[in-house]
C-alpha cells in the first residue's frame, strides 16, 4: 500500500514509518521542513493553504499524526492557541485536499484523543460515550469534526483516541523514569484518577489495524485494555524501578492536587488530575492482539 503519514518525526509518527516500511508499504512523508528521508516526502505548510497535492495522487490510505505536542509547556493562552489551531486547521486543510484528489486515499485514520471524553471518575468509557467538558474535550471533538471534507469525499474516516502513550524513547514514561528510578514521584492528588496508557507498540499496531481493516470509521480507543488508577501505576513504576531493600520501593510522598493545579494549571487538571477509564472496545472486536495488555507486564519489559 501507498500510505502518507504527517507527524512523521514524532514519537509515533517516527515508529510507525518504521513499522509500515518493515511490512513493504510504500511510505510518504508530508514535511513542513525540507529534509532528508529514504521515504518519498512532500511539503505542506497549512497555515500558507500551501501543499503539494500532485505527490498526494493515488494514495492508498493517509494517516495523519501532525500537530502541536500538548505536555511541552503550560498553557498559556498562545500554547492552547497553538494546539487548538495545529490540529483544527491542519486537519481540515488536509482532509479538504485529499476530498480534492482525482484519486483520493480510500482511508484517513486521523489521531485523536482520550482528552475527548473528558474527566469522568471510574466510569468505564467506550467509544459510544459521550464528550466530556474543558479545553481538551473541545480540542479533540472540532479536531474530529475538521475531518469531515474527507469523510463526505466517500473516504473512510477513523478517528484514533490516543491515551498516554508509553515508550522508554520518549514521551510521558521518559519523563517519569529518573523522578521514580530516584524515589522522588508518588501518587498524584489522592490517586485515585484513572489512567488509560499504551505502549507505543500497541500504538502503531492499532494504526496498522486501522489502515488495514476497512469496516473500521469513527471513534475507535487506542489504549490498553486494562486502564489503572494512578495509585496502581505508582506503585507499579516503583516496584519496577526501585529494588525492594529500598522504603521508596514501598511509598513515595504524593504531590498535593492543589499544588499542581496552582503550578501547571490546565494542564495539571486536564492531563494528571481528570480520571479517564476508556477501553479499547472496537480494537477487541475486530481483532486485534495486544502486545502489552497488563501494565507490569509491559513496564518489566521496557524498563
């Protein structure tokens, strides 16, 4: 297959070019910045109306990744600014030009979030579930509804609700090793928010089942199958990292919901307070096989 995919030197968007090239797709990279790649790049530049949509023609499927990372800073009005726009507007600019192809892909598969359902304490989510309230819920459901051009095309349209992504490469787990490998990080707020993770294997998996499997369009859930509380994922980290002759292996202080509402603001409330418990419902009943469905199991692995 023909597969173009933006965000490319991202954390996942990186691994998944890796992934579809083992497997012999045929890769392309929609860059903003020119730059040397064994895969076949375009260039686009939404905030220009800029792309080059000949090298867009006869496309199998465009998986589209690209957008402001939302944990690289607090946010300020310009930061929220910056990933509301990167995704609305980048988002509907690509999705209007591949409606415009004289062959347009057959399929997008368009990352979203789990932010989409905001926070709903242990009540399980599936993708049926209605959008929650804040910043990211709003973000996430435009995010979607910016698609529509393509999906109104007679392109299959899958949005794919990314939870927190772990890989000891990057990302939310690279950040928290030396903070827990030092004993320094223990429970956020009083611990009982839900956390609904993936390892990034499973990440590009799901995005490989995705592009592959054509009854899939719509909300699917990226995250792992067994979602834990913050508790449980403490505890877990501090078991994996900390030997047991160590007290941190057994408790670390917690960090007061109040002080990291006052520190981070939104973004303490939305990304390490709210309390998402989403399954990955459609994944399963379409057969697909996670690598890591258990926590300790998948930290032991990459740790």
């Amino acid at each position: 297959m023909k597969i173009l995919v933006t965000g490319s030197t991202g954390l996942v968007g990186s691994a998944l070019v890796r992934s579809l090239n083992l497997q012999g797709h045929d890769v392309v990279r929609l860059l903003r910045k020119r730059q040397n790649f064994a895969e076949a790049c375009a260039f686009w530049d939404y905030r220009k109306n800029h792309i080059e949509a000949e090298k867009l023609e006869g496309l199998d499927a465009v998986v589209h990744l690209a957008g402001e990372n939302i944990a690289s800073g607090l946010w300020s009005d310009a930061k929220k600014k910056a990933i509301y726009n990167s995704r609305i507007q980048g988002t509907a600019f690509l999705s209007k030009t591949l409606a415009e192809l004289e062959t347009p892909p057959k399929a997008m598969i368009c990352a979203s979030a789990i932010g989409y359902y905001g926070s709903k304490g242990d009540k399980p989510l599936t993708e049926v579930s209605d959008k929650g309230t804040g910043f990211l819920a709003e973000t996430c459901k435009d995010w979607e509804n910016a698609a529509s051009p393509a999906k109104e095309a007679g392109i299959r349209v899958a949005y794919a609700r990314l939870g927190i992504v772990l890989s000891p490469h990057g990302g939310a787990l690279q950040l928290m090793y030396w903070p827990f490998k030092l004993g320094l990080a223990g429970n956020l707020g009083n611990g009982k928010q839900y956390m609904s993770w993936v390892m990034l294997d499973d990440v590009v998996g799901a995005l490989s089942h995705l592009v592959s499997n054509d009854t899939l369009s719509g909300p699917v859930n990226v995250v792992a199958p067994e979602p834990v509380t913050n508790a449980e994922f403490t505890s877990t980290m501090r078991k994996t990292l900390i030997p047991p002759f160590l007290p941190m292996h057994y408790w670390t202080p917690p960090a007061p919901a109040i002080i990291i509402s006052l520190l981070l603001g939104g973004l303490g409330d939305e990304l390490l307070l709210a309390s998402a418990n989403v399954k990955p419902i459609r994944l399963l009943e379409t057969g697909y096989q996670f690598k890591y469905p258990q926590l300790k199991s998948a930290l032991k692995a990459v740790l």
